[in-house]
C-alpha cells in the first residue's frame, strides 16, 4: 500500500505514468523475504495472494472513478487490515495445499482436522481458509461446477418480488410468503445491542471481556437470522426448479436497496428478497434450468401482450401489487383496451 501511494504521488507531482501491479510488488516481497525472518517464516503462497487481492481491489477502486460513480456506489482503495476489526482470510493455490486422508495440509507444515459437509465433487484448485464473525473457521474450495439436470416437466413460471411476499408468483403453490426472520428475532438483537453500547471501549483503548462477550452473542445471533434466511430460501427454490422446465423462470433482476428510503423498510431490510434471489440462481446452476433475470424497469405497468406502457390508472387503483404498486389499466394506441387490468408483475410473469 505505501508503493502504491508513492506512485500515485510521483506520477502527480512529475506527469510520469509509473504503475504498481503484481509483478512489481512480487519482487519487492522477495527482496523482504531475504532481509526479515519473520516474513520468511509464513508461507510465499498465501503472501502472493494477498497481493493478488490487493491488485484486484485496487483495480475496482480505479475503475469507479474513471466511471464516475457515486461514492456511496465506489469500492474504495485497500486499507490496511486491523488485527482487531478485521476477521482472517488466507487463501492458497494449488501447489500450498494438499488433502490426505480427510485432512487439509497447508503449506508451512500446518495439518487442519476437517469437518466435512459434504464430498468434494473434483480436485479442487484452490482454496480459501477464514474465520466469522463466532470465530469458527472454514475452508471454501474452489472445485469445478457439477451439474445435476433434473427431469423435464414442460411447465414455466414467473415471479415478482414484493415485501407483503417475499416472492409472488404465476402459481399459487410457489408464492413464498415473507418469512421475516429478521422480526422475530429482534427483540434479541435490540438486546444484544445495548449491551455492546453499554460497554464500548473508549477510542484507544482495548476492548473488555463483557464487550467481546456480547459482541459474540450478537454475532451468533446474527448468524443464525442469516441461516434461517437461506435454509427458507434454499427450500423454496428447490421446489421451484423442481416443478418447472427450461426457461422456466422469469426472474425480475430486483435490487431491493432502494426500498430503504421508503415506507417499506422494515421489510426490506430484512434481506429475505436477496438470499432468495441468490438461493433461486444458484439452485438454477445446479441442476441446469434456464433462471432468466428481467430488467425491473416499469414491470408493473407494461402489458405483456402488447409492451404498451400504463398511461393512468384503473379504477380499481386500490388494489396494490405485491411491491405496494397500483395495478394499471393499460390501453394500446392501435389496439382497444384490454378488457381487464393488467395483473400485477405483468411482464415479469409472462416474459
């Protein structure tokens, strides 16, 4: 990080275009490799990796400002990680870990005992070892993707996304109502909460015991809300890629960050919407069916017979879509209106 600042400040104050990538800081590692023991003593794989990582990080950084995005939109540079703020990740290629006998083997003679949740499907080719926020470790290898095809049913579907359900779709028996784990489990949350507050550390000093127990109890907390979340999701994708064929779901390409200045976002924050999203387009991977995402862009006022856009609403303006969207009666300047409104979702269940 301070090769790269210097080169920033060079090439500001001279009008040179120096750079600083990989290459360069591989050369500098094995030049510190030679001169501090330490540095020596950890594993030349994993240092090269972090930066692999910072090249990356670095990289995004410089390509949202060349765009122009907004800051609250930009990755940032990379900073330096805290020993304190910061969870550990380590992550090793192929030629720094071997797996023998059910254990992992790490480069620099480290042997981990591994709890496996499943087999591995291939050789994998890398992997990557980190700690959450409980402290508990995990090993996240990068294997090649198997598909597992299901049988052909002939059937399609559509889905909407929406707050009152979490997704509303184009068969009763797949709407899948908002489980809101994140409600039921705030009461503790709010506990766990004031509790931290109370016992925060002054700036500059070290946390206490009490601090860090209750950040735990926070964290398991919060772990097990986010568990909930994607086991609820997991469940219902299945379902869904098991009823329906190829090209069979039409998935509107939400991004629900935007109902946080809205009426809408206790729900929205409870991150239903994105773990079942996530769930929806893995499961779709795995076992081969064709996800397709929709753009969200006016979903619940174009026809979908005729793309013909809403231009007032229908007298039944009380009714709501399921994202608080009036239904609109649409009527095409060549054709005569439709006899009835439009259902809410319209291009999304039937694109």
């Amino acid at each position: 990080m301070a090769k790269s600042k210097a080169v920033y400040l060079h090439n500001r104050a001279t009008g040179e275009k120096r750079t600083c990538g990989p290459a360069q800081l591989d050369r500098m590692l094995t030049e510190a490799r030679k001169t501090i023991p330490w540095l020596r003593e950890g594993s030349s794989v994993v240092q090269q990796q972090v930066i692999r990582d910072f090249g990356r990080s670095r990289t995004k950084a410089h390509k949202d400002i060349k765009e122009r995005l907004p800051m609250s939109r930009r990755a940032g540079m990379p900073t330096h990680k805290k020993k304190r703020e910061a969870l550990p990740t380590l992550n090793y290629t192929r030629r720094g870990f071997r797996l023998k006998g059910g254990r992992l083997c790490l480069a620099g003679g480290v042997v981990v005992g591994v709890v496996w949740s499943r087999a591995l499907p291939a050789e994998p080719s890398s992997v990557r070892v980190y700690q959450d926020s409980l402290g508990h470790w995990y090993g996240s290898f990068v294997v090649p993707p198997e598909v597992q095809p299901l049988p052909p049913t002939g059937r399609v579907l559509g889905v909407d996304w929406g707050v009152t359900q979490a997704a509303t779709t184009t068969s009763d028996a797949h709407d899948l109502p908002h489980p809101e784990h994140g409600r039921k489990a705030s009461k503790k949350l709010t506990r766990y909460d004031r509790m931290m507050s109370r016992r925060r550390p002054k700036k500059g000093q070290s946390a206490s015991n009490g601090y860090r127990e209750a950040k735990k109890l926070r964290a398991k907390a919060y772990k097990k809300v986010a568990r909930q979340r994607q086991d609820t999701g997991r469940k219902w994708a299945k379902k869904v890629v098991r009823d329906h064929d190829a090209v069979a779901v039409a998935v509107e390409d939400f991004k629900p960050k935007f109902l946080a200045r809205s009426t809408m976002a206790r729900k929205a924050a409870d991150a239903a919407i994105g773990a079942t999203k996530a769930a929806l387009l893995e499961m779709g991977r795995k076992h081969g069916r064709d996800v397709r995402l929709v753009h969200p862009a006016h979903t619940t006022t174009d026809c979908a017979n005729c793309m013909t856009r809403a231009k007032h609403a229908s007298p039944s303006s009380r009714l709501r879509s399921s994202r608080g969207d009036p239904i609109r009666w649409v009527s095409a300047p060549t054709r005569a209106p439709h006899a009835e409104p439009c259902p809410p979702g319209t291009r999304t269940p039937h694109a």
